[in-house]
C-alpha cells in the first residue's frame, strides 16, 4: 500500500531535549516536505527536499532541521525544542515532474501526522 | 504574495442541506488550485482539483478567476463529509509549494 508514515504519532517530551520525528514514503517519490498545523494559522510548510541531498527552508524553518539521506526518509530534527514548536506536524511526499517549469509535480501525499507538545 | 483565504472556521448544516465551503486566493501567476481533506483521526487527503474538473464524493469546486475563488460544493451533504476542508494553491516558483488555507470544519447533523 502506498502510503507516507511518520513516526511517533504522539510525543510529549521537555524544553531542550533533541527530538526527531522520522518519515518513510514507500512510493519512490522526489519530493518530501514538513509542514506544521496550528489553529487560525493552517499548515505552512518548514522545510522541504527535492532530492536525496537536496533540501530547502520553507515559510517557518526556525528551530528546525532536517535531512535527505536516503529517497525514502526526510526526518525532522528539533535541536532544542521550545514550547512555540507544540504543534501538529505532517510530512507530505510527491513526484516532481519536470514539465514546461521545473518541479512541476502531482499532488502531494501525506503522513497521518504527529502531534508534538513541549513542556 | 500568494495567500489562500478560507473565511469560515466552522460550517454546520443538516443532512440534506446544500454546502458550499469558500476559498479565496490571492496570486499573481497562473492558479492551480485543491481541496484537501482531513477525516477525524486521519490524514489529510486530495479530494480534487480544479484542472480536473471532476467530482468526487459528490463535491465540486470551480475555479473563478474573475472572483479569485474556488469554492467547494454539495447539493445534498451526508454525516459522513463532516470533517476539516483545506483549500491549497500551488505556488510555482519553479519548484512545488502548497500555500494552505487555515481550514474549514465542516460539521453535518443527523
């Protein structure tokens, strides 16, 4: 079944403890992105991959990081959480497709989330 | 800058009443535009798009340039489409971005 799996999908953990919330996609897709989900604001995404080896911030990369090992895997990396990170995270996945504008692609998959809370 | 506008943070209708979830964007270049889908306890999903032009699970969204709008529709909503509605623009910058809206609850009584 093709499907984008983050782990875990619940974590509570301290201001200060280095965290990584992990995900796999099992569809050989290009591109990988992390976005955040919070009330009145929606999702804007953090940092996205275009590649293996290929990463880029998005709209909100404060206090994250993130890597692109392997086709599969985009984990996302918390240094140093604060409680402003408390959050709902997604990954999303999808195919690039080099058309007419580079990176044209079709439409993006996402993980069943992870909700993150700092204390 | 592009922004996608979703106005209601909650719609509640009864079963059988017609729905209309609404999006407003604002974008300079030319607009691809979804709607996404989140099911209680689950993960968001594609539910169409407006180069498409199809409908599905009875839902239908077009795109109006004049307006900026791509509202999402249903003659007749179930209990079962209750859930949170996002509206997303894809922004090309010459790689993918999806500019979402902050969501729509859509919540459909018996």
């Amino acid at each position: 079944e093709a499907q984008v799996t983050q782990n875990p999908r619940y974590l509570i953990t301290v201001t200060g403890k280095k965290l990584t919330v992990t995900c796999s996609q099992n569809m050989n897709h290009e591109y990988m992105s992390w976005y955040r989900q919070d009330p009145g604001l929606g999702l804007r995404q953090i940092y996205y991959s275009m590649n293996v080896e290929v990463t880029d911030k998005g709209d909100v990369p404060e206090g994250y990081k993130v890597s692109r090992k392997e086709k599969r895997n985009f984990p996302l990396i918390l240094e140093s959480p604060s409680p402003n990170q408390t959050s709902l995270y997604f990954c999303a996945s999808s195919f690039l497709i080099r058309g007419g504008l580079r990176g044209l692609n079709t439409e993006a998959f996402f993980g069943q989330g992870t909700r993150l809370t700092v204390v | 800058a592009q922004r996608v506008t979703q106005p209601e943070k909650l719609l509640s209708v009864f079963k059988g009443a017609p729905v209309e979830l609404k999006c407003n964007y604002s974008y300079s270049g030319s607009p691809e535009l979804f709607w996404y889908v989140q099911y209680s306890r689950q993960r968001l999903q594609l539910l169409l798009r407006h180069i498409s032009r199809e409908s599905i699970k009875g839902f239908t969204a077009d795109l109006n340039k004049g307006e900026t709008s791509f509202h999402l529709k249903k003659p007749f909503a179930q209990e079962e489409d209750s859930a949170m509605y996002y509206c997303a623009l894809k922004v090309n910058t010459g790689f993918q971005k999806l500019v979402f809206g902050t969501g729509t609850r859509l919540l459909v009584s018996p």
